[in-house]
C-alpha cells in the first residue's frame, strides 16, 4: 500500500476533490490469468497458478447445476432478474448450521474482503492492530476508513508477541486488532488461548480465517465466551469460488446486527450465494480436494528444501513462505513467470518481504511444472564449476561492482532508452545491435554509444544529430519528467540484498560505474545499497576500460587485491589494466554460452550466472 501525502494536481487538476490521503493509494492485488497469458505468450491452461491461494480444482456438478438453477428460477425466490435477498435469510440460516450457532450471529459479505470493510465501518476506532508481516488489505483498509494502523511485529518466527500486543492495546487505547489465523503469508497459526488473552482486554478482536479449513482449528468454539470477538471467514479458499465473492462474520448478535445494517443492502448476489450455500450443502466433496491441496503442499515443501536458495517456513495453510537466500527474490519470481510458474512477491506489502516468495498449494500438474522450472532456474543460475573457481580466489582485500547489468537490470532503462532515443533519431537499432557494439569494447558511455550507432546508421548526409541532441532525448526518457516516471523507474535487483550485506560484512565494497554519479547515487538509495559500498567510481572519475576509476577506488580503499564483477569486455579490460581479479557476470537475458566467451577472452577469471548465486563460494 502506498499513501501520498500530496495529489498532484499538476497532472490532473480534478484530483483536487480526491481526499489528499488517497490520492495515489494502491493496493496490488494478483493479476488476471488472461492478462497474464497473453503477456507471456503461455496458454491460461498451461500456466502454473500458485500465487492467490485458491482452490483450482473444479467445483462438484451440483454446485453449478445449484447455481444455474438459482439464476432461473423465480420460485427460488431469486433470480438474474430480482434483487438478492438483503436479509440473507437462508444463507445465514446455512452457514449458522454449519458453525452450530445460530443465525443472528452470522453476516454475509461479498469476500471476506467485504466483511473487513464493514467491521472498520461500523466500529468507533481511531486506530487498529496488527502484525507484520501479514495480509496487506488491513492497511488498505485503514487508509480508506481513516482508522491509524499500529504495528506491532511479529517475533522471527512469525507468531504474534503477545505482550506485546496488549501493551499496545493499552497504551493506545485501541478498539480493534485485526489478526488473521492462519497468518498470510506466513501461515503462523493464532492459538486460541493467545485469542483469550486479547480477548480479555477493552477492544473487538477480529480473527481473520480465510483458512481455517486447511488448519482444522478455529476460534469459533471461543464466540459465546467472548462477546468482543469476531471471526472472519469466506469461500474463496477451501470452496474454490474466489471469482464468486462469498465470505461472512460470526459474532455477538448486537455487532452482527450493526453489520446487517450498514452493508451494502445487495452485497451478495445471486449466483455467489446459491454456490456458497451449495458448497456447504456439499462439503464433505469439496474437503476432498481440500486434502489433495494439502498433500501438493507437503510434496512442494519437501522438494524446495533441496534448494540452496529456498528455505521454507512451517505453515498450517495451503501455501508456504520461503526465505529466498543467495538470490533476488524478484528476480526468481520473474523468472518462474516467464516460465510459466505464478508465485507471489509482495516486496514491502504487508511487511518486510523483499526476500521472500509465497507458493500456493496446486494440483499434482501445477506441481510438477512448478518442480521443473525451479529446476531450471538452479541450472541456469548456478554455475557448479565457476563457484569452485570463485572459491580459490583467497587473500582478496575488496570487491568492485559495475553496476548495470550487475548490479541492476537494466534491460528495461539503459537499454531501452538507447533503442528508443535511436529510434527517435529515425534509427531503429535492435538488441543484437546494442550487444555487438558492447561485446567489440570502448561502449561503456550510452550517451557516446547511442550517438554512434543513430551516426552509423544514417550515414554522414548531415542529417545525424549531435551527441548534446542525443544525451537530452536519452536523459528525457530515462530521468522521466513532470508527471511521467522515467525509464529509471523500471530497474531491479540483481543479487539479493541479503547476499551483498554478508559479503559488505566481510570485504570492503565499492562501486565503479559509466553512470553519472547523479544516477549511481539515486540507484543506491532507491534500493537502499547506499550503506554497503565505501566507495562509488563513477563517469566522471573515468570510463572503463580505462582503469582510472579501479584505481580511484582501490586508493580510497587503501586496497591492492580485488575482485571486479562486471558484465562487458570493458570492465574485464580495466580489471586487468587495473591489475585486479576479472570477474565476468552474464547479463540479464543474454546467451550465458555467448558472454562467458566473450568476457573470458577479455580477461575474466571466471564467469558467474545472472543474478551472481554463485557468490556463495567466496572464501571468508
């Protein structure tokens, strides 16, 4: 979730009527398949979907005969054509059955989603509690409502301080804390005697059980001790009708009155509540599948732990939380995407995950594709012998970054900005042209480099723009302008943070760059390197293979032995005009086979992946 503390009425002048809090208030939820699809250029039905926690196999035949029928029938009392019951009657009826209470003490909504916002609605809250990391809608949800939302973090493995929630509790005199159980995404299981503890204190305890079913505990056996407990639940999950949006509240008949009255009178159509009330009708069918899920998931948490860069967190749900170690996380998300595998990286929404990945539990089919991608991945990504060789390079005092291409993918900025700058100029160049002019050497500046290749390409009939001409179109769509986000915008993470802060603990690093140092800088702080490097060598200290800004960064580091990771025959040139170890790194989306014989014969030592796992085998 991201809240802007400003509109920018410079772009639109209407959005001076918009609150100022939600002026740029994004919540990211997981794309559509079909969207998906198509931008992958992979079938929807090929596609592995295991980034939403849903229940992909088909629902039973009487549950779409029960929906159809519903969707027909005046007798049925509703129909396409007649608004659903408000009162939610019969549903309410089923699900109080189901729960063994009684149906005063049921609300329906359209998701649980629905049943977050009402509950935020109705209560007198200033401010709400929860967990991170945890499921980033509550956030969303107070920033909506207005309602401040305290976070009290998690313990390391992941359950809920529970002291140090109730402190919270009091010393802000908060009404609502809002606690999933099983957590998402961590799937931490919320025991029902911490739920007492909380209970006990001045303030509604929300207990958020979209997936209960895969824990087979839950807290609603606590409702008739506790008249301040509400329990959450949907049939998203265990039931397989996320499309539909069916969920529901139990608690105190007063709250649930409440509820019933300020949601939306229509919140549950039709069709959603004649597939909920079928589900529940047919339960016992669908838990069938619901154990299939589970088994997948035990089969899937057993073979990642083979990998070197995925450790699994225990779970009580149909996902699992992976630490990914040595790697990007993001990196390996795309990767898995590209290839057709949806996993989930939330980055900072809902809490600190950059270094994380949540699979969901899939059919025996999604688990397989699933297992032969990561496969892939490690093959393609960690080179056995080249971390042998990495690991005899001893004694070594520092290591040199370059940073595009290592560092930062670049592949959607620098390199767009020259084709595109080129294209500008009346000069459609292509990648392979981009990639020989880089491979050939003296192309570390992509100023100079843009300005030759829109030069070769129109000849020298006059028409060729100067290189000032070329460096204002370049830095007009890299930078970006008022109101429109520059190139730079779409750069990523290469390694993982946590691999370049254990090698910072253990050698001085800095970074030598053909950027300005304007845009070295503005890369460190935006991915938050800034404290790992001592030192930044950058185009105005020299252009490799010139080893000036080597040399500048060995003086400052008052170093004679380095490793220089760099991903062109100039930074493999200047490590050895430099006198220092060359370390070639294969770029992303190039051919490994390619760069590695192309940096090895410009002085590289040895060549590492994309994304550089193989950093692992650095000797202490």
């Amino acid at each position: 979730v991201t809240v802007a503390a400003d509109i920018m009425a410079d772009v639109s002048p209407v959005l001076k009527y918009i609150r100022k809090d939600l002026a740029s208030l994004i919540y990211h939820p997981v794309r559509p398949l079909d969207v998906i699809s198509e931008e992958i250029g992979i079938k929807a039905d090929e596609i592995a979907k295991l980034d939403a926690n849903e229940n992909l196999h088909p629902v039973p035949v009487e549950m779409m005969k029960a929906v159809t029928d519903a969707l027909q029938s005046f007798s049925s009392g509703c129909s396409a054509q007649i608004y659903p019951d408000p009162t939610q009657t019969h549903f309410r009826a089923a699900i109080a059955k189901l729960h063994g209470i009684t149906p005063d003490m049921v609300v329906a909504g359209s998701g649980s989603d629905d049943i977050l916002d009402i509950i935020m609605r109705i209560l007198d809250a200033e401010n709400c509690i929860i967990c991170p990391p945890t499921f980033g809608m509550y956030k969303f949800l107070g920033a909506i409502t207005k309602i401040k939302i305290i976070e009290v973090p998690r313990k390391p493995d992941f359950h809920v301080d529970i002291p140090e929630v109730v402190k919270a509790i009091r010393a802000n005199n908060c009404k609502l804390v809002m606690l999933p159980s099983p957590n998402n995404p961590t799937g931490t299981l919320l025991p029902n005697d911490d739920i007492k503890i909380l209970c006990a204190e001045d303030c509604i305890v929300c207990v958020d059980e979209a997936y209960a079913d895969f824990a087979g505990c839950s807290a609603d056996e606590l409702l008739s001790q506790f008249p301040n407990l509400i329990v959450c639940r949907t049939f998203s999950k265990w039931a397989g009708l996320a499309g539909l949006r069916a969920g529901y509240a139990l608690g105190h008949p007063h709250i649930i009155e409440r509820m019933l009255a300020c949601k939306q009178p229509y919140n549950v159509n039709v069709a959603a509540e004649a597939m909920a009330r079928s589900a529940i009708e047919h339960r016992e069918k669908i838990l069938v599948t619901v154990r299939s899920l589970s088994a997948e998931l035990v089969k899937t948490i057993e073979f990642v732990k083979g990998y070197r860069f995925l450790q699994p967190h225990p779970t009580h749900s149909n996902f699992v939380l992976c630490d990914v170690v040595g790697v990007d996380a993001k990196g390996l998300s795309t990767f898995l995407r590209k290839n057709g595998v949806l996993v989930r990286y939330f980055g900072t929404q809902g809490g600190q995950l950059q270094n994380n990945i949540r699979i969901s539990a899939g059919r025996p089919s999604d688990t397989e594709k699933l297992f032969a991608v990561l496969n892939k991945y490690e093959a393609e990504r960690f080179n056995v012998e080249a971390a042998a060789t990495l690991a005899t390079h001893k004694g070594v005092d520092c290591l040199l970054w370059d940073m595009d291409g290592v560092l930062l993918d670049v592949s959607q900025s620098y390199r767009t900005a020259i084709l595109d700058t080129a294209k500008h100029f009346g000069a459609p160049i292509t990648h392979e042209v981009i990639n020989k002019a880089k491979a050939a050497g003296g192309a570390n500046n992509d100023w100079k480099l843009t300005h030759s290749l829109v030069h070769a390409h129109k000849g020298s009939d006059g028409s060729s723009p100067s290189l000032q001409e070329v460096t204002d179109a370049f830095e007009l769509l890299y930078q970006g302008e008022k109101g429109r986000p520059g190139l730079k915008s779409l750069e990523t993470l290469l390694p993982s943070m946590q691999l370049l802060e254990k090698l910072a603990a253990k050698y001085p690093m800095a970074v030598v760059t053909g950027r300005p140092k304007s845009d070295c800088d503005f890369a460190l702080q935006t991915f938050g390197l800034t404290h790992l490097f001592k030192v930044c060598a950058c185009m105005e200290d020299g252009i490799k293979p010139d080893p000036a800004p080597l040399n500048k960064a060995l003086a400052a580091m008052k170093s004679k032995t380095a490793l220089m990771f760099g991903d062109t025959v100039d930074d493999c040139r200047a490590a050895v005009a430099a006198g220092v170890i060359g370390v070639g790194v294969v770029a992303p989306g190039h051919s490994t086979e390619a760069d590695t014989a192309v940096l090895m014969a410009s002085g590289a030592s040895v060549v590492l992946s994309e994304g550089m796992a193989e950093l692992c085998a650095l000797p202490d």
